[in-house]
C-alpha cells in the first residue's frame, strides 16, 4: 500500500520546513490551509495540483502555493522526496501536547508524529 511520511526538521512560531517522502502510488486530496508553502522537490517525480492547474514536478522544481487556496500532489509516479516551507508554522501538525486541534485537519498530520526530529515551537518544555 502506497505510503507518506513526514519528517519535521525545525520550527518555530513563523515557519516550519520539512521532509516529505512519498512512495510511488500515493495521492493527497486537496487541501488547503491559510499558511504559504514552498515545496522543493529533491528526488522524483509527482504532479503536483495547486488551484486548477496541475504540473508535472521533478528534481530541482519548486512551486509556491499561497494561502487558502487547494492543493495536493496528485499522484507520485515513483518514490519521491521533497522539501516543505510553510509560513507560518503549521500547528495542526506539530507533534506534542501543544498541538492545536482543528475540524478539517490536514489528511497526513498523522505523519508527523512518527517522524518528528524538533519542533521547538511545540516542545513540551
């Protein structure tokens, strides 16, 4: 069964980046959250949907989603890994007691909390 994870690599309250790594087969409905995110594509190929379009990314593209407005990487064509940029931070999907509890969650916040590495906006200090 096709998979996603979610590695947070650091964060505080205006920003977050982080890993994400798809198997081939995957697909995300679309979302959308008030936050701007910038995805860097490492390693290989998906289409990626932001409002009505949709582009085929591969290493090296980048693509900028505003705001509010529906994305989704639509379909992952092999085992893929890219960067996430989100600004503000993402508080719906920041491991630990602190993390902010919303009706329409984001399909993969469950991710996060197997892979998290920091989240110093949402440490337990």
């Amino acid at each position: 069964m096709p998979t996603a994870r979610r590695k947070l690599l650091c964060s505080d309250k205006n920003y977050m980046f982080v890993l994400m790594e798809c198997k081939a087969g995957t697909a995300q409905p679309p979302h959308s959250h008030p936050h701007t995110q910038v995805d860097y594509l490492l390693e290989g190929e998906i289409d990626m949907q932001v409002g009505n379009e949709v582009r085929r990314m591969h290493a090296g593209d980048i693509v900028q989603v505003p705001g509010n407005v529906p994305h989704a990487f639509c379909r992952v064509y092999q085992d893929t890994r890219w960067l996430e940029f989100f600004t503000p931070a993402r508080e719906d999907i920041c491991p630990g007691k602190n993390r902010k509890k919303k009706n329409n969650s984001n399909p993969l916040a469950p991710l996060v909390a197997r892979g998290a590495l920091f989240c110093f906006a949402c440490s337990n200090k």
